[in-house]
C-alpha cells in the first residue's frame, strides 16, 4: 500500500516525497488543486471514498500521514 | 465604532482591566460583554440578524451532536459489519443534509443581504417598496459583521458535523466566538475548536505581551494612517476625475499605489484586530504572510487575507469536490478525456470558489469579472505546472535571486491588472485604463502633472520614507524575525527611540480630518 501511495504522490506532487516538516499544506508544498487529483487518485486505486472531512491539513501534513490516512480509510472498509 | 476612536480605546482600557481583575472563569465574560457593547454602540440598533444566525448554528450544533451520540449507540448495537455500515451511512447522510441547509441559507442570506442593497434603488423606483426599506436592511438586515459571522458560522456548522470540534452548549459562548469584537468587523475568520481553546484557557497579565500587543495596534494604525490615507490622496483623486482622463503614466503609478493602500490599509487593520486580541492573550490567526513576495499567484493568495482562501478552500471547494456530485463529475470526465480529465472537478471548484469571492467582495460585474480572471489564471497555471518545469529544464532557467524577482514582478503585474477591474470607478473607466496604459501612456507629462493629483512633492516624499520603513520591516520578518523581539532586546534609548519615532510619526504625519473619513477602511466595504 506504501509503495502506490508513494507513487501516486510522485506523480502528482513530487516535492512531497522529499518534504520532512509537518505542515505540508499550509506551506505551500501542496496546493488544494492538487490534493483533489491526490485524493480522487487514492479513491480509484483503492476503492475508498475520502470524505471532505478527511481532507484537512492534519491528514496532509507529510507522506506518512497520507499514508495514515488511506490506512484508516481501507480499515474501515 | 471604529478602532481608531476614542470610544474604542476607551471601551479597549476598561474591558482590558476588567479581564485581569476578575476571577479566571469568567474572563470570557468580559469579553462577551465587551464585544456586545461593541456590536449594539456601533450599529446602535439591535443585532437581529447575530442572533438568527447564532440561534440557527446553536441549534445545528445541538442537533449533530446528538445525531453522532445516537450513532454511537446504534453502532455498539450492531454486530455485523455491514449493518454498522448501513446505519453509519443512513446518520451520517442526515447530518449532512442539516449542514448543507444551513449552508445554503447562510450563504444564501449572506449574499441576497447584499446584492439587495444594490436592487433596493430600483425596486423603490419602481414603487414596489416603501420610502423606510433602505434604512430597514441598513440597520437590521445588512448590519455590521454580517459577512464575518455568517461565515464563522457556517464553518462552526461545519466542523461539528465533521467532528472536528465539539458542539457549544452555552448560547452565549457561541455568540462570543461569532462576534469577538477585535475580529467581527472585517476578520480574521477563525476556526471554531481554536478560538474556543483560547477562550477556555486562562490568561495572566503579562506586561510584554500587553506591550507588544500595543505595539502592534499602534503599527497598524501607522500603515492605516501615514500610508494608506496619504495613498489614497492621490488615488482618489486620480480615479475621481470624472470625465477628465488622466495620462497612462499616472494611471499606472495610480494602480501602483492602489495596490500599497489595500495592502497597508487591510493588513493595518489586521495588525489592530491582532493587536488589541494579543493584550487580551486571545491568539489569532495570521491573516496576511507578506504577498508582494510571492513568486507565483497561486502563492500570493495563500499569502493574501490567508483566513478567508482557507474557509472557500475547506468548507466550498472540497465539499463540492468530495461530494457525490462532484464525484459523478470527475469519473466522468476521467473516462472521456484520460489524460486531462483529472483536472475537471478542480478547475470547476476553483471556478465557482473564484466566482463566489468575487461575488462576496463586490457587487459589480468588475468583482465577478475579477473573479474570473484569477479562476482562470489558477487553473492554467496549476494544470500546466507539470509543464513549466520541462520548459524550465529545457531553458536551463534555475533557482537564482534573478529569477525569484522575475517570478516577483510577474506576479504584481498580474495583480495590477487586476486591481484595475476593482478600483475603477465602473467597468467603462476600467476599460479606458486599460487603454491609456497601453496606447496612452504620456510618461514626460505624468512625471510633470504627478504633484497636481492631490500629493505634493512632500507628500510623496513622507510616502515613500514611510514605505522604506515598511519593507525593511517586511524584509526582516521575511526572514523569520519578530520585529517587536528584535527591538525589545536592544538597549533602552534605541528601543524607546524607535517607539516614540513610529508615535510620533503616526501623530505628525497621519491624514486626520478635513472631509476624508479617515476611519473607515477599505475592506469593511466587502
């Protein structure tokens, strides 16, 4: 699972990849036209549906916490 | 009332020594007293419209947080997974519907309050309201605040129904989060589950912090009052000339110095509203991050009236997004254009999220057509940002100072352009700016005519000493200082010098009286 987010984040965004801070929106690494490619990319890979409640900036703050994210999100499906 | 009146600094002294002198748990008290004396002195009618919109919100909150305590309920009666699934669906498509209506209202309200007062002249033309109805929706149904509280609102609505906070279950709380004083005239907007942790906490007097909150209020007023009213001489007087048009060349020095006024004039105020909450130790949020160094335009709104980009982005554009229409839109267009059509919900919800700000800023078609214009500009330049970076590799351009002030000045001649459709007078006068810029632009004659536009020479000279001042600033909190802790750790004479020079600037050369209001401020109008 960590690898195809992994790759989905260098295709859309691949300073992200690089990012080692915790505040990946709000500095601009990741711009919200983005995260909705980002976030409609990971609902069709894996078959979740990512709720607008979802996409704050704690669950965008670097890769790992996408990651979190997706992992939550196929938990509970 | 205003912040700079005395009636403000007044009412400023009393609830500031109120606050500190009562007991911990009721400080939020004083502010809620403060902030409706505020509101009642400075509308001198009554706030109808705050409490509909409070009661309204009270009652959402009330309702979702029930609605998620029966869910819990349920859920832990449910053994199968797919039960659990069904019911969290079925109480969770409740609670949205309750949201969207309160959205839809609210927003809804927001806007036909204001385009109402444009409809107003004509409907009373028309003979189909009494002589009474424009100071009916003046006092009562267009009061002050509408805007911020609406919104607030809205994303308190919001965040409890994505239990991002929880409900509030003391009315008059939630009424202080929607109408603090410092904040309920032009912003920031802040965020329900912060603002409420600050209001919760208790504060201690703290003779520093009480300073540099002063501080900031009175620096703010220095922009508000030495730049932007000393700017607005001279841009006023340019744009009101009525029929007699002005060379290109003072046009554009013009919308040059526009730019500065809406900059120093918002950004002032946020420095008071920042200020005067900082002595209460109420934290907002920062609502400008220095946009005329931005290098891009995507990065001058992230930078610029940061806290209203943030509510369109997370209440408007990924609720549109991540909706199931949005949804249906976007899988469609990714099986009809593989490559591009990823792109469709996002160009569509930066669209509408720039339409609705300019609808929100203005009610002339120049807003809506402002708006357009930056829609489009974001969504060209985001989609084809892959793009950019192969031309930039294949034209070996790098990261260098020169290119990062190419980047700069590209970005203020997209603003200027811009701030044309917003400051002229009607779409007409924006439309012989543009040509005077282009084909009319008579430099020799502007350099000579400049000083008869309401500015002498001396005036453009204390203009421009006091805009050093405001970049060197600019300049040292770019690079990550507070400029108050860099002056309080000088020696004394320095330190007070500097306190006393900005003071007495602010006396000496700020615009005060005559027929200008110098009160008012340019974004209390939007």
């Amino acid at each position: 699972m960590e690898e195809k987010v992994l790759e989905i984040l260098e295709e859309y965004c691949e300073e992200a990849l690089d990012y080692t801070g915790d505040n990946m929106m709000e500095e601009g690494v990741i711009d919200s036209f983005t995260v909705i490619n980002i976030v409609s990319e990971l609902e069709d890979v894996f078959d979740i549906e990512i709720d607008a409640k979802y996409v704050v900036a704690e669950n965008f703050r670097n890769k790992e916490s996408i990651m979190d994210l997706v992992k939550r999100l196929v938990d509970d499906e | 009332m205003q912040f700079l009146s005395s009636s403000f600094v007044i009412l400023w002294v009393i609830c500031f020594a109120l606050y500190y002198l009562v007991p911990k748990k009721w400080q939020w008290v004083i502010l809620a007293a403060a902030s409706g004396l505020f509101y009642v002195i400075g509308t001198g009618g009554i706030p109808v419209g705050l409490l509909l919109t409070g009661a309204g919100a009270y009652a959402c909150g009330i309702y979702l947080k029930r609605s998620l305590a029966a869910q819990g309920q349920a859920l832990s009666a449910c053994v199968e997974k797919e039960k659990k699934k069904t019911v969290k669906q079925g109480f969770e498509r409740r609670r949205k519907r309750v949201q969207i209506l309160y959205f839809v209202l609210g927003l809804g309200i927001l806007l036909f309050t204001k385009y109402m007062v444009v409809l107003l002249p004509f409907l009373q033309n028309a003979g189909l309201t009494g002589l009474r109805a424009d100071a009916f929706f003046a006092r009562v149904v267009m009061p002050l605040g509408i805007s911020f509280y609406t919104l607030t609102a809205i994303g308190y609505v919001v965040d409890v129904g994505r239990e991002q906070c929880g409900a509030q279950e003391n009315f008059l709380k939630l009424l202080l989060y929607l109408a603090y004083f410092p904040a309920i005239t032009q912003g920031p907007f802040h965020r329900y589950g912060k603002l409420q942790e600050e209001f919760e906490r208790p504060h201690v007097f703290d003779y520093e912090r009480m300073l540099f909150g002063v501080q900031r209020f009175v620096w703010g007023a220095f922009k508000k009052l030495v730049i932007a009213d000393r700017i607005n001489l001279f841009v006023g007087s340019v744009f009101g000339g009525g029929g007699n048009a002005a060379p290109g060349s003072i046009y554009a020095l013009a919308v040059v110095l526009y730019m500065l006024q809406l900059y120093a004039d918002f950004s002032g105020y946020m420095d008071m509203a920042l200020g005067v909450s900082e002595t209460f130790d109420i934290i907002l949020p920062e609502n400008f991050r220095r946009p005329y160094f931005s290098k891009s335009v995507a990065e001058f709104w992230r930078r610029w009236h940061i806290t209203l980009g943030t509510w369109f982005k997370d209440y408007v554009m990924f609720s549109f997004v991540m909706s199931s229409a949005g949804r249906k839109i976007g899988k469609g267009a990714k099986k009809r254009w593989p490559k591009m059509g990823k792109h469709v919900t996002g160009i569509i919800g930066t669209m509408f999220v720039w339409l609705l700000t300019g609808a929100w800023h203005g009610r002339t078609v120049s807003y809506l057509l402002w708006g357009i214009y930056y829609g489009v500009i974001m969504c060209v330049s985001l989609v084809l940002e892959p793009q950019y970076a192969l031309w930039r590799e294949k034209l070996h351009i790098k990261e260098s100072r020169l290119n990062g002030l190419f980047c700069m000045a590209r970005t203020w001649v997209i603003v200027f352009f811009a701030d044309v459709l917003i400051r002229a007078e009607s779409l007409s006068q924006a439309g012989q700016i543009y040509r005077s810029l282009l084909l009319d632009f008579r430099l020799r004659e502007g350099v000579f005519d400049v000083t008869s536009y309401g500015l002498s020479k001396y005036g453009f000279l204390l203009l421009a000493a006091a805009c050093l001042l405001w970049l060197a600033v600019s300049l040292l909190e770019e690079r990550g200082k507070d400029v108050r802790r860099v002056l309080s750790a000088r020696p004394m004479p320095v330190r007070w010098g500097c306190y006393y020079g900005v003071v007495l600037l602010l006396i000496v050369t700020g615009i005060y009286g005559g027929s200008y209001d110098t009160a008012a401020f340019l974004y209390q109008s939007f």
